[in-house]
C-alpha cells in the first residue's frame, strides 16, 4: 500500500527517489522507531522520536512543498516523474522501447547524487 501511495506521489512529480526506495526508507525509520520505544522503559520513552523521525524520512523522500515552481523540477526529478507515468501505462510502446526507456530514466534519477557536467 505504502509504494501505491509513494507511486502515485511519483507521478506528480512530488518524490526525490524513485518509490520503491522511498517504501524502503520509511518502512525502514518505522521499524528503527517502533524497535526503539519498545526497548527502552516506560518511563524513558520519546513518544516525540516518532514524529521527528517520520518527518525527518518525509523530507529525506519528498520534494518539499506539494507544488514546486517550474525552475525547481531537477533533470533527475523529471525522469523519476516520467518513469512513473510510463510504468503506469507502458502499451504504447514495445517491449524494447520500455526496457531502453525504462533504463535511460533510471540512470538520469541516480544523476542527482552525481555533479552535473561542467
């Protein structure tokens, strides 16, 4: 369910990682959390460490603000998009149309870790 949701947030352009990365990073801080509290005596529980953490993996996956001006959109934030919007309905391409695109996207996502070529 988590990744339905963080794919349709992909095709609006909203996400900085591609979904299933995202699922992984939020599933991941909630058992960290969750393992956390579980831990620790009553009286030494953070009931706020779960709401730090969960916005701290909203923003380590979102775009911030749910509209980002034109100038905003990364090349890597585009190709997430597009990739998106492609695997949701890829039946107007062949199948090695789809793989090659599906490749190229890919590598352009990863691009926003790397610097751009001077």
């Amino acid at each position: 369910m988590l990744r339905d949701l963080l794919t349709v947030a992909a095709r609006r352009g909203l996400l900085r990682v591609p979904p299933g990365d995202a699922a992984d990073q939020i599933l991941a801080a909630n058992i960290g959390v969750t393992l956390s509290l579980i831990t620790r005596p009553d009286a030494d529980r953070d009931l706020g460490l779960s709401d730090r953490v969960r916005e701290a993996a909203l923003a380590a996956v979102l775009h911030p603000g749910a509209v980002r001006p034109a100038d905003a959109v990364t090349r890597a934030g585009a190709a997430l998009t597009l990739r998106a919007l492609v695997d949701q309905d890829p039946t107007e391409l062949t199948a090695g149309e789809y793989a090659l695109l599906r490749e190229l996207l890919d590598r352009l996502a990863e691009s926003r870790s790397r610097p751009d070529p001077a």
